[in-house]
C-alpha cells in the first residue's frame, strides 16, 4: 500500500523561486490546502495555514486524522511552526482568510476559527452541506463555497449572533474543483 508525502516550502520569488525554508510533513500526512490568514489577536502579522489530512484513501473518500497547521514566518527565510490543532470532522480542504479569523471547510462543515495560544479555537460553524467543501473564497461579510459535487453556495457571516447562514446556492448539481470570484455577486467555477 502506498503512503502519502507532502512538504511546506518557503519561496523566495526574487531569486528564481529559490528555496528557502522545506518543511516536510509526517509519515503518510498529505497537505492539501493553504491560505494566508491575519488573525486580529495576533496583530495583523500575516501567518500561513495548512490543512492536512493523515492516512487518505480515496475510494471511498476517508482519512484517520486531519490537521490544521499554522506557521509564521521568522526573518523573512524560515517558517515557524505555532501550533498544529485536530479536525474530527472530515478531511480540511479549504481554508480562507475571513474578517481577521480563519474560515475552513472541514467535509460537510464550514467552520470559522480564532487564534488561541495552543492551538485554533471554534467560534461557529455551518453543518449540513451537501459533500465535500472543496473550494473556498471571501469578500465582505459573505463566503463563497464550492462543494465538491453539489456546486456553489453563498454564505453570510451574521456578527451579532455569531452565525454562518446560507443566503443562496446554485441548483443545478455540478462537480466545482476551482471557482474565482469575479465580483461581489459573481463566480466563475470550473
């Protein structure tokens, strides 16, 4: 049986994509998303999340353990680990930067997330999606999803009781594996 391998590099994009920083993950530990996501209590610093899931088969679609990873980068060349926090959920295949927080799709679960001092604390979530959140982008107060084989969803973050609403989401079932939002109420999905 075969194992998965993944790393997190650290570019330098100024000198022909030099490495700077390799960061190889566990034994059979697959990275499979990342995002740059400034936490408000942390000050604004600019900080990298990694989704990653530990021990994936795909058919059907299961994994042992996911992880969310949260590094910082130290003197411009090194990336530094700050905490590695469990998902029981389902596997993490998108995450954004939302509002100073870090919003995820955790399987069938969009879930928004605040820096603790170990590890990334829940402050809500929206259950009950139809598959997999396979894509994830925001803008404003809202969220733009695309589910691995129901198509897109529109989500809206409602700050004064702390909930995720879906405000729309297209019928027509469509596999989505990338989407770029155009506009406020515009995404192109592929």
């Amino acid at each position: 049986a075969g194992h998965w391998g993944s790393c997190v590099r650290l570019l330098d994009p100024s000198d022909s994509c030099r490495t700077l920083d390799c960061i190889e993950m566990n034994r059979n530990e697959a990275a499979l998303c990342c995002a740059s996501v400034r936490f408000h209590t942390r000050g604004g610093e600019s900080l990298l999340a990694v989704g990653t899931v530990t021990g994936m088969k795909m058919n059907p679609l299961k994994q042992s353990v996911s992880h969310i990873l949260l590094y910082r980068v130290v003197n411009g060349d090194r990336l530094q680990l700050l905490h590695r926090t469990t998902v029981d959920d389902g596997p993490v295949l998108a995450l954004a930067h939302f509002q100073g927080r870090l919003l995820v799709g955790i399987g069938k679960i969009l879930r928004l997330y605040e820096m603790g001092k170990r590890q990334l604390l829940r402050k809500c979530e929206l259950r009950g999606l139809p598959t997999y959140v396979k894509t994830l982008q925001t803008a404003g107060d809202r969220a733009y999803l695309g589910d691995m084989m129901q198509s897109l969803h529109i989500v809206r973050y409602e700050p004064t009781t702390n909930r995720l609403l879906l405000v729309a989401h297209d019928p027509s079932p469509r596999p989505i594996v990338c989407q770029e939002l155009l506009d406020w109420n515009t995404v192109a999905v592929g």
